[in-house]
C-alpha cells in the first residue's frame, strides 16, 4: 500500500456515475416502486379485481440506495490496497435517464482523511447499478449497465478535478493542414555528399 502517512488531513470529494440502460416500461416500473396492489373494478362486469404495479423484488430506488452506501462503507474490503477512509456522508440519486432509455445513479462522498474518496465512490455507482440490475432481471434480463465513471474529485493535493475539463479521447481532432515550407522540407531527397 501506499505509505499516505506523511500527508495531511482535509476534506475530500468524489462523485461516480453509472447508467444503467433498459426498456421504457421496464424503467417506468423501477419508478412506480415495489408492486402494490390496488382494488379496481373490471371494465364489463364491474366485478372487483386486483391490478399488481411495480416490481415483485420490492423497491429497486430504495435497495439501490442502501446497496450504494454498503457499497461505499466496505470499499477498502473489496479493492485490494485501497486505504480505509472516514466516511462523514454520502448522497445517492436516481433518476430516469431518457437518451439511454435507462436511469442515472450519481454517489457523492464526503470524507476528512489523508486520500481520496474516489473508490469509494464509484465502487457506491457499481454496486447501485448492479442492484438495479438483480431487481429487474425478473422483468428484462437484457439490461445494461453502459458505464461507471468518475465526474468530480476535490480535496488533496491535487485540488479540484472534474470530467467535463477532460477532453474526450473519442472525438474527433481538428489537424491543421501542414504549412508549404514542411511539406517541401519533408518532400526534398538527401543530397549525397561525394
């Protein structure tokens, strides 16, 4: 492990994302919360019936938020030569992602220690994602978990770091077009020396 002894305590801050992609309806049960049943009448013969909403697993937003902070909490027990890190808070959201179609989890965790916290927080991301996952194979087994990424650290040494300062490695770069000189230069042959 690295010797962080040397350095001193302040405030950190990380947050993790991850997008978990599936159905339209599949993403419209995460949200209705576990299935409840609700008393209504049949259309023909107004005989009662009962209508089931919401996933038979119970309430995948509220599991994943706890799976999240778990998650958080054992860090240093899952990632070998990870630092154990006092945890002073961590936030959880979820929320439907409609480009995916899909939903978006962001762990935020607050720690005052020696090193960061951004293990901790993506390793929160991984295991809500994962979470949502294990409550709604039942319904779709095809959902996706697209990415698990960090979005901001502050704290440390190194200050403040956040993904949007980050050009992204997939776009495409701009060449400007080499000037007439290099071209010639690159084009003329070695003169042979007698």
């Amino acid at each position: 492990m690295v010797d962080v002894g040397e350095k001193t305590e302040t405030a950190r801050e990380a947050v993790a994302v991850a997008e978990v992609r599936m159905s339209r309806p599949t993403v419209a049960l995460v949200f209705a919360g576990p299935r409840r049943r609700r008393a209504a009448r049949h259309p023909m013969t107004e005989a009662p019936v009962a209508v089931a909403r919401g996933l038979a697993k119970g309430d995948a937003l509220a599991t994943a938020r706890l799976a999240a902070i778990s998650a958080v909490k054992r860090t240093a027990d899952l990632i070998p030569l990870c630092h154990p890190v006092r945890v002073v808070g961590t936030d959880v959201s979820l929320r439907p992602l409609a480009r995916l179609p899909g939903l978006r989890i962001e762990v935020r965790v607050r720690a005052f220690d020696r090193t960061g916290v951004e293990m901790e927080a993506m390793v929160g991301a991984a295991a809500a994602a994962l979470t949502v996952y294990d409550m709604v194979k039942g319904v779709e087994r095809g959902v996706e978990i697209t990415s698990v990424r960090l979005e901001l650290k502050r704290g440390g040494r190194t200050g403040l770091w956040t993904r949007s300062a980050v050009p992204d490695p997939t776009a495409p770069r701009e060449t400007k077009p080499a000037s007439r000189s290099s071209r010639t230069r690159a084009s003329r042959k070695p003169v042979p020396t007698p």
